[in-house]
C-alpha cells in the first residue's frame, strides 16, 4: 500500500508568516536555528544559522478529544527545496548527514479513525518503520497516521493513503 505525507497547510504557513499569527492567533517566535530543530515544511533538520518560526499548530480538522495543538518549527521564508512527499524522511532513505534526519532513530506512529481518534500506536525505529506503517495503513478503519517525535511527542508529520 502506499502513502503520502500530508503537506502542512499552507493558509497556515502564510498567516504566521505574513502576520505573524500562529493557529492559535498567539505571535509567533523568531529564532535564529542553533542546528538540529526538526523543520515541519522542509521535513529536514535545521541547519545553524537558519532563520525560524515557532508557532502552534492543529492537524486535525474537526473537533473532538484528540484534536491538539502543538509547537512545530518552520522556516521563516518559503524554500523551493524539493521535498518528497512519497517516503519517511529517515536516515535509510537520506543521502544527508544524520544530524539532517528529520524522524531520528526512533519516533511514534499513530493510527487515527475518520472520527480522528487513536485506534493504534507504537513507539518504531527507523529499521521497522515501514513494516508498522504499512501494517497500519492495511487496516480498514485506519483513515490517517500521524508521526511523532519519541522524546517531546511533537508532532512531526501526517501521513494518508495514497489512492493514485
């Protein structure tokens, strides 16, 4: 079965960055990258020197118990870097250093219903990532998958079956 990751919306990514509003209405953070900070638009890791934008963010659509917000790092001007949508940004896939590696070493994927509730979760490495991933996807009543950083549980990227 395959996948695609979900790209952040971009009404979002325009409003913190033209008005400086996140999706909360709170004011953003500037910073300047001290290197390492997971980049949710570039789905890369920051490299020194970058200019970026803290903000809070909800991928979820509609409201319920699991809907949440949460911080995610942005670049502060849009990039033309060539993003693949259609693979974890994971080292084994990466010809980048791993401090680059977007997911790290371990990160958890969460199965999501079309009410948006949890129906499975695991903690996976990237070795056994695919596996699981495809294991959640196959089930019927899995409508979405959402990555998670292990150590903070920031939310890292949305992935959804790819029909084409």
């Amino acid at each position: 079965m395959k996948y695609k990751i979900k790209r952040i919306r971009e009404d979002f990514l325009q409003k913190l960055r033209t008005e400086g509003l996140d999706d909360l209405n709170q004011k953003v953070v500037y910073s300047i990258a001290q290197g390492g900070e997971p980049c949710r638009d570039a789905l890369r890791r920051a490299r020194a020197g970058e200019e970026l934008i803290l903000a809070s963010y909800c991928p979820f659509k509609d409201t319920g118990p699991y809907r949440e917000y949460g911080p995610v790092f942005v670049l502060a001007h849009e990039s033309s870097e060539n993003v693949n949508y259609y693979q974890l940004p994971i080292g084994i896939h990466l010809n980048t250093h791993q401090d680059y590696d977007y997911l790290q070493a371990s990160f958890v994927l969460r199965a999501y219903n079309k009410k948006e509730e949890i129906i499975d979760a695991q903690v996976v490495t990237q070795k056994e990532s695919q596996k699981i991933l495809l294991q959640f996807l196959k089930n019927k009543k899995t409508d979405f998958i959402m990555a998670r950083f292990t150590a903070y549980g920031c939310y890292a990227l949305r992935l959804e079956k790819d029909v084409c």
